[in-house]
C-alpha cells in the first residue's frame, strides 16, 4: 500500500475523558440515525456518542462525502467554509453543543479542542493523500483502512465498521463511480481482506486488533 492511516490522534482519550465528565452535568442532543444537524454560526458540535456524516452539495446538485465525526470529534459551522455544508447522523448520536465564547473563556476546553480539531484536519488530510492515488483500488483500500483505523471496533477476524455508507457514499469521497466500488468491493472479499459479518457489516480482516 502507498498509502498507510495513523493509528489515531495523541490526546483524544484524554478529551474523552474531559467529555465524559463535561456531559453529566449538560443535556445532551440526541437525534436518531438519518436525521439533519442544524448549522449554528457561533457554535460547535461535538460527538459524544454515535457517528456524522460531513459532506455538501456541488454546485451540479451531487453528494460530496467531506468526512466523519465520531466520539470526541467536533464539527460545525465555524470550522468550515464550504458551502452548502451539511451534517447527517448515520446512526442514533448524542451531541454537545458548545458556543465558541465558552470554548475561548475555559481554557482547558480551548486547549481540548485543539487537540480534537486537529485530529479532524488529519482526517482530511488523509483523505487528500487517497485523491492522490492513481488507481482507484488503492483509493477504496486505503479509505476503508482508515475507517477502520479510526473508528473500527477490535473483533476476531480483525477490525469491524460499525457505521453503514452506501457504495455512492465511498465513490463521492474518492472520486469514482458507485459501480467502479461495488467492483473493487467484490475484489476485496474474493482476495479475503474483506468479508460481512452477520449483521452485513464491514470487517477489515488483515489489519490486527487495536
């Protein structure tokens, strides 16, 4: 492979565990899986439990797939410009909300947030270094190594994706066709790297569990 995905961010345990005493004393926003989260201009969302889908619309009126947010991950209006950005819960997610003049006046939220923050731009920028492959079969390997990488859970053949993106969903974040993926898909559980568990889920075989 060209391309390789770290193992995870320095400090996101660590902004796990400032959540994880942050949210008792908040009320949480919970929205179930599909539904839209709304854009609020001075604040930012922060993923507690479950998983967004981050993308936006082009100007020919296509899905474009921009990333994810999972637990510990922020996102939100002000940490974008791109237009027509939208967010999409992709299962039951709870979400905190916080306004950016909290984030500026606490400073161990600030510095928190930092560190989540740049954990999302590592994400992009490996989603980047994918464009740049040239065959499309390492761009579909390399994006499910990193799903998996980032947000598989440990199982016995390897590393599970708990979270559901069609095949239109992965060719929008890499620049192909649905059927280009559903091709490549079918090459990866022939070769055995891949297989569905049964619950139809994703599991990454040759990559151990963290």
């Amino acid at each position: 492979m060209v391309f390789t995905p770290s193992r995870g961010a320095a400090g996101s345990g660590a902004f796990r565990e400032f959540l994880e005493a942050s949210y008792r004393k908040r009320t949480l926003v919970h929205l179930a899986a599909g539904s839209q989260v709304p854009m609020l201009r001075n604040s930012i969302w922060l993923v507690v439990r479950g998983m967004v889908k981050l993308g936006a619309i082009t100007i020919h009126g296509d899905d474009l797939l921009l990333g994810l947010a999972g637990p510990s991950e922020p996102f939100g209006e002000p940490l974008t410009d791109v237009e027509a950005f939208e967010a999409r819960t992709l299962c039951d997610t709870d979400l905190l909300c916080l306004s950016l003049e909290e984030i500026r006046s606490d400073a161990s939220l600030a510095v928190a947030m930092l560190q989540a923050v740049t954990k999302r731009y590592r994400q992009s920028q490996s989603l980047l270094a994918l464009m740049g492959l040239r065959r499309v079969e390492e761009r579909v390997r390399g994006f499910l190594e990193l799903l998996a990488t980032e947000y598989g859970q440990a199982c016995e053949q390897g590393l599970r994706l708990d979270l559901r993106l069609t095949h239109q969903e992965v060719a929008s974040a890499l620049g192909t066709t649905r059927v280009t993926v559903t091709r490549v898909i079918g090459v990866l559980r022939q070769e055995g790297w891949l297989s569905l568990d049964g619950q139809r889920r994703l599991v990454i075989s040759h990559l151990p569990p963290r």
